[in-house]
C-alpha cells in the first residue's frame, strides 16, 4: 500500500516537474552529434521522440510546473519512467537481499528506507540521470551473489562498469566475500576477468570524447579526481589503496557483505568531489546495513540524508532548473517572484552564508562519508 | 619539597618580570591600538568606534586600566601605532609594553592555580597538583608566548579554565557562564561548547542550568551592543568578510572549497566522543576539543600563540595520565622549534620541518587521548579508572 502511494507519487511528480539542468545537459550531448557518450546515452532519443522537432525538445526543456501543455508533460514522463522502473526494480532487489542476508522484515524495511527516501527521488527521477541503471546493476549483482550465481553477478557487475565505472570499486571487496565463502579460484579468476571486460567498455567509450572524463570531468564520470594537485600524487589512488589493503589485512574474519562493500564507496566519496547524484550509489547499502546489520546508524543515516539534501539544496541554487523554476517547483528566476522565493534568493546570495554556513553544512557532510564508514568497518574487528 | 617549589615560583615569577621589558613586536601593538581606540571612545563619548577593533574590542577593553595608568605616567607618549612602536627600546614603549603584560603575567598565575587544583582534586593529591602548577609555569613556549609576546590569548583561556573549574565542581551555572565570557573574547569556547554537552548525558537538570548559564549570558551581551546600537546585527553578520583572516580558523580546502579541515576533523572528533567514548569526562572532552581545533586550523593559519589556549588543558592532561607524557613532551619540544620562538636563529628553509613535527605531535597526541577514552570504552572503565589500576601496578 505504502509502496503503491509513494509510486503514485513519483509518477506524478515525473510528470510534473520542470526539466533539470542535467536532463538539458544530455540532450545537448545527443544533438551535438559528437561521439556516442556512454550506452545509456542512446537510449534518451527514442524516449522523447515525439517531440518531433528542436523546437518542441527546447519548449519542454524551458517547461515550468505550472504549464498544462500535455505533451511536454509527456515528455517529462516519458524521460523519467524508464528511471522510476529501475528506482522500483532496487526495491524488489533489496527486499530480496534483506531476506537473504536477514528476514523478511528487514528486506522490506531496506526496501522501504531506500524507497521512500525522497533523496532517490530527487536523485533518480526528478534529475533524470542514469546512474541508476548501474546503481541497479550492481544490486541485481548482489542479489545472484547470494543467490549462488557467481557467473551472472559477475556479468552484472561488469554491465554496471560499463555503464558507469564507480561498481569497479566494489571489486575487491566482492572478491573478499568469495574467498570467506570458500568461493573456487575459477569463479574469483571469471569475476574479475568480467568486471576488467566491463572497465574496457567503459574506457571505450570515455576516451573518445576525452581521457578527461576519466580523470577531471564531473559530471560525467570522475573516478580519479585530484586533490593534490594535476601534478602531485593522486590523492585518490593512493587512499583507495591504502584502504584496500587495510581492509584486506583486517577484515579476514568478516563475514558481513554490506560491511565490506559500503567502506569502500564511503571511502571513495570522501576522497573524490561527488556531485550530488553520486550518492546514490551508496544509498542501497547504506539502507541495508540499517535495516540488517546495525539499527543504531540510522540517526547517522539520518544526520547524513539531511546533510546531502541541504548541501545540495545551496551547491544547486535550490535546485535551479532552465525553467527558472526549483524542482521544487517555485519559482526562482522571474521578475515578479512571491515572497518566499524573494527569501530564498536572498538567502544564497548572502555573504555570511556562503562564508560561514555552506562551508559548515559541506564540510560536515564530508565528515559523515569518514564517520560512517569507520563504524561500519569496526564491525571487520568484531 | 615545598620549599623547593616556592624558590623555583620565586625564580620564575623574576625570570618572567625580566622578560616583561622586552621591546613590543607582534600583535601586542595592535592590541595596545585597541586600548587606545577605547581609551578615546570613553573619553570623549564617542562609542561608534567600538566597532573599529571588532573581534578584538572585549581583550581591549580588559586592557584599559594598564592603557590609562600608562597615559597617567610622567613620560612622553608616542603614537601608539606598528610605526613608532614596533621593535622600539625606548623606555615610554618599554613601559607601555610592560603594563600591558601585567594582565597577562596574572591570567598566567591564575592559570597555573587552576591547572594545579583541577589536577590536586581529580588525582587526589596534593602535591601533583603543585606538579602540575610548575609544569605549566615555567614551560618554555608559555613564557615565550604569554611573557615575552605578551599573547592576550590567556586571559580568555584562563576564564575558559575557570569554566572548566567549576564545571568539575558542578558549578554548571558558573560554568557556563564563564564559558560564555570567554566566547565573547576568542572564539575558541564556541567549539568546546557541543563537546562538553556530552558531559550531561542523562543529566538533563545540570543540562539545562550550563546551557542558561551559557547561551543566556552571551544573549545579553549581545542584546546589550545591539540595543545600545554599539554594534549592528549586519555588523555582526559581515565580520567574516571585513576581518577574513577569521576564516583561516576553517583551515586547508580539502577536496572542493567548501569542505574545510577544521570543520571536518572537529565534527569527526564530536561523533568519535559521542559514539565511542565510554564515560565523556569534562577535562579530556575539552582538551579534545581545543586540541582538535588547533591541530585542523593551524595548519593554515593562526599564529602560535593561539596554542596557549590548549595548553593548560593538556598539562592538566598529562597530569592525570602518565601515559600522555611522550605526547606531550613532543609536543611542546617541537612547539618550541617552531619560528619566532625558537632562541637560535634557524634558516626559514626549516620552517616547515618545524612546523610539520610540530602538527604531527599535535594529532598525535589528539590520537593518544582519544585511544585511551576507547581503550577505556573496551574495558568499560573510565580513564581514571585505569590509571588508579596502573598505579596499583606500579
């Protein structure tokens, strides 16, 4: 009932609210005509292909929410259901890995933490990403893990590299799991001869367009960014690995899946400058590891969700779409703008709140990324 | 025993009046700047230059009464600016320079006192607490930074000890209060302020009279500048960006500009505390406090003399927990090497190995402390606990 109400929801509020800059980002790659940008790229077209000419893709985009136009909210639908199924087809998977690694209540209250989080919703529906598709991949990878289908979660995982190389980092510590699950050689040899197949689709279609996208772009992909500078030692290798061998030394004992995975990818986010939309990536595990491992993280949960969503709240100008409208859906960029949005502007333009408190709200989101993940990695020593 | 002790007191306090006729360099110009702002601003009526020192206006006005004795003295009186003051060896500035450490020279003593009775009372003996007194009198970068630079920073330390004082006598009025008055002079006792809530737990009574203690006195000093119009809410709102040095307390951009290093290592140390410490005692929570500030921010900026803010803490610290001794030895040994204080002129190519062996043994000594709050968490004791039974051992 919950599930169908929220759905509801989300398919209204698809159809509905303003295109995101994101969304324009990726129509203008399509209609730029340069190299393909990334498998999932190709499918976008074929969605929105009945807004036959340029005129009407660029009405849609600039579509505010108070528009009845029918067929721009098509569009919006269109573009965005094919998300909402994948955001479902997470729920299913989760409830199917809660059972497995615990009950069935604590699949379901996995599947509802990651559903009904309206962070998923801004993140996967409202700015129509794809990062869900790989986000999906490596659940479903997941799920045949402990379904005892080694071959097809490696072939999975390896979709989920393709798609959008962050499943790589989850790589050792798959390989982690197999080996305590007396896993033979022959599997862990396949799974990582898969995943690096999957690593050399995605370089394929990265390195066309630019090795940069590999190594500084943001939006896009941006698995080693540099936090010592272009020319010092990458700070982001050098952590990662160092954490893998750490774990590797430590967590010998540990049989907690979601204790070995969900280190890794808090790890990878403190060392990287994720755009908002990457945290998804951890949001599946994050709620399994509340529903099934530790109830007592969820006010971390909970500090870390309020952190994110605030923190994008003022890094997007409050969710800033091409409408001039938040995908909040007030208005933001008009002339004649009512008097809480009068507020809002003010408030992110003030100079005390950009000195003072966007840096306190960043920088403790950060802290949360190094908090959470030490907890969950204390269990490696219990 | 005792005895030994006053000489040693006596020998220091001569030693340290020496040292209080050094020429003025450093921010004790612009400190005396401030005295003389405020010096002005009461004699002629004028109060909207209160605003001119800003964050420095309270440590200003404690330094009035030296300030004036010093305008009252038979000698000429230069301009108080960097000009005419800097360096100077003329006996008007010696003496100018001298007054305005007086002050300090007693924040100092009564710091020492403080120290001596917080640690006399939790280790329950007399004579470590004498221990402790000596260990922060004649530690080196004290007198260095308190005596010779004159830092004002201890007079709000020493009103933050105080606080901590009466907090360990469950004074949490009082506490809070003098934590509220040592806010409005440095920022530091803001920090401190959710660290040392852990204290309460349970004890929502207690609680609740530190927090009124606190926050209610701060809003009356800021309702009192607001409402006499001495400073403006914008006022107040814009300080950052008219003295942006503050924001150099936020510390090195880590991985964009807004994710700060003081920001993050302080709310990883307020999750490390509330999570894993077993029994959040007050004088480790505001030392870890203090120290986590210190080890993130000045990395980047502050000067050293803000260091004495943690210092009291930590030589009541070592006091308590012999095993901090190696930490705190290395410490203040590297702190000493650092620029400007160091008496043997090193080449400023040393300065950062000084000043990267000196943030090395802060975090570690951040590290030691934290360690044996979680040691004490997996024995589930306290850390006094442990160091009665390592005691016993002995």
């Amino acid at each position: 009932m919950l599930v169908t109400l929220i759905s509801g929801a989300k398919i209204v509020l698809s159809g509905i609210v303003p295109a995101s800059f994101d969304l324009r980002e990726i129509v203008t790659l399509i209609q730029s005509a340069h190299a393909s940008l990334g498998p999932w790229i190709s499918l976008y077209p074929s969605l929105y292909n009945h807004a036959s000419n340029a005129t009407v893709t660029e009405q849609w985009l600039l579509n505010g929410p108070g528009n009845s136009d029918l067929t721009l909210q098509l569009i919006s639908l269109s573009v965005r259901l094919p998300l909402f199924f994948l955001d479902l087809a997470i729920l299913l998977a989760l409830c199917y890995v809660g059972r497995s690694l615990g009950s069935v209540t604590s699949g379901r209250l996995a599947g509802l933490i990651w559903f009904a989080n309206p962070y998923s919703l801004f993140g996967i529906e409202l700015l129509g990403v794809p990062d869900v598709l790989a986000v999906f991949l490596f659940v479903a990878s997941i799920a045949m893990l402990l379904h005892k289908r080694a071959i097809l979660s490696s072939v999975l995982l390896a979709l989920g590299v393709w798609v959008k190389f962050f499943p790589i980092l989850l790589l050792p510590a798959l390989l982690l799991y197999q080996a305590k699950s007396n896993a033979s050689r022959r599997t862990m040899i396949i799974t990582t001869l898969l995943t690096f197949v999957g690593l050399a689709g995605y370089l394929q279609w990265t390195f066309p367009s630019s090795h940069l996208f590999l190594t500084a772009y943001s939006p896009v992909a941006q698995p080693f960014p540099f936090i010592a500078g272009e020319v010092a030692i990458n700070g982001s290798a050098f952590v990662l690995i160092l954490f893998y061998c750490l774990m590797i030394s430590f967590a010998k004992n540990a049989r907690n899946l979601i204790a070995l995975l969900l280190p890794s990818l808090l790890v990878y986010y403190a060392v990287s400058n994720p755009a908002p939309q990457y945290l998804v990536w951890a949001a599946p595990l994050m709620a399994l590891d509340v529903a099934i491992v530790n109830r007592s993280r969820s006010a971390l949960l909970a500090i870390f969700y309020v952190l994110a969503f605030t923190n994008w709240f003022f890094s997007s100008s409050a969710f800033l779409t091409p409408s001039g409208y938040s995908l909040l859906m007030f208005p933001l960029g008009s002339d004649n703008l009512p008097s809480f949005s009068l507020a809002i502007t003010r408030l992110l333009d003030n100079s005390a709140i950009i000195n003072m408190l966007v840096p306190l709200i960043s920088s403790a989101l950060y802290a949360c990324f190094l908090a959470y993940a030490i907890d969950v990695a204390r269990t490696w020593f219990q | 025993m005792q005895s030994r002790s006053t000489w040693w007191i006596i020998g220091g306090a001569c030693v340290k009046f020496l040292l209080m006729f050094t020429p003025p360099y450093g921010d004790l110009v612009n400190w005396a700047s401030v005295a003389d702002i405020l010096l002005n601003a009461i004699s002629t009526g004028h109060y909207g230059q209160v605003t001119v020192p800003g964050v420095y206006a309270g440590l200003g006005l404690l330094l009035l009464p030296s300030f004036w004795l010093w305008t009252r003295l038979p000698v000429a009186h230069p301009p108080v600016n960097q000009a005419h003051m800097l360096f100077s060896t003329s006996m008007p500035v010696l003496l100018l320079s001298f007054l305005l450490k007086i002050p300090v020279f007693l924040a100092d003593i009564g710091t020492g006192i403080l120290v001596s009775t917080l640690v006399a009372r939790a280790t329950n003996s007399p004579s470590k607490g004498r221990t402790a007194f000596l260990l922060w009198y004649l530690n080196p970068f004290n007198i260095y930074w308190i005596n010779v630079f004159g830092g004002m920073d201890i007079i709000p330390t020493f009103i933050f000890m105080a606080g901590v004082n009466l907090g360990s006598k469950e004074k949490w009025f009082g506490s809070g209060l003098s934590l509220a008055f040592a806010s409005v002079l440095r920022i530091f006792p803001l920090f401190t302020f959710p660290f040392l809530l852990a204290v309460f737990r349970d004890k929502w009574r207690r609680a609740f009279s530190f927090m009124i203690g606190f926050v209610v006195s701060l809003a009356i000093v800021f309702g009192f500048a607001l409402a006499t119009g001495l400073v403006t809410s914008t006022w107040i709102i814009g300080t950052p960006s008219r003295q942006f040095w503050l924001l150099d307390f936020f510390g090195y951009n880590l991985t964009n500009s807004y994710v700060k290093l003081t920001y993050v290592v302080i709310a990883l140390q307020l999750f490390i505390t509330y999570r894993y410490w077993h029994k959040a005692e007050l004088i480790p929570l505001a030392t870890v406090s203090v120290l986590a500030l210190l080890t993130a921010a000045q990395a980047y900026g502050g000067s050293g003399h803000h260091f004495i803010w943690a210092s009291p803490l930590l030589t009541t610290s070592v006091m308590m927990n012999p095993n901090e001794k190696l930490a705190y030895i290395l410490t203040f040994v590297t702190a000493c090497l650092g620029p400007f204080i160091s008496p043997i002129p090193l080449p400023t190519y040393t300065d950062t190995l000084t000043w990267g062996a000196f943030y090395a043994a802060k975090t570690n000594y951040l590290l030691r402390i934290n360690l044996n709050q979680i040691r004490a968490f997996a024995t589930n004791k306290t850390t006094l606990d442990l160091q009665v039974a390592s005691n016993r051992t002995r």
